[in-house]
C-alpha cells in the first residue's frame, strides 16, 4: 500500500492498494467534490450519525478485502 500526502499540509489525500489495483483518493480533501461520483462507502462501522450515503452506494463496515 503507498498513501501519498499533501506536501504543504501533511493531509492524507490518495491511497493506492497493489494488490487490489485500487486507486482510494480521499473526496473530503478536494475544494470542489461535485465532479465526484462516490462507488462504495468503507469504514461505515465508524461513521457518525451525521454522514449520510446516497441510495444505491454500497457499504462496507470495514475495508473490503478482495473483489
């Protein structure tokens, strides 16, 4: 796994996982994320009452392993 970091701020922007060939990018950290079509919503089980998933997104309470 390689995760790669804002060089001005430290924050966490991409994830990209070998072994699955998945590129994660973290939509929380664009200025403008309506372009963005979500796929999937992991770590769920962590969610706070207040995030919501459009209908239709798949969940997953934790990281899906292998697909």
């Amino acid at each position: 796994m390689t995760r790669s970091f804002c060089a001005t701020c430290g924050t966490h922007i991409l994830t990209e996982r070998q072994d699955q060939r998945a590129l994660v990018l973290k939509a929380g950290t664009l200025d403008n994320s309506s372009g963005f079509t979500p796929q999937v919503a992991i770590c769920f089980e962590d969610a706070q009452p207040f995030h919501t998933v459009a209908e239709g997104i798949p969940t997953y309470e934790g990281i899906p392993r292998g697909r």
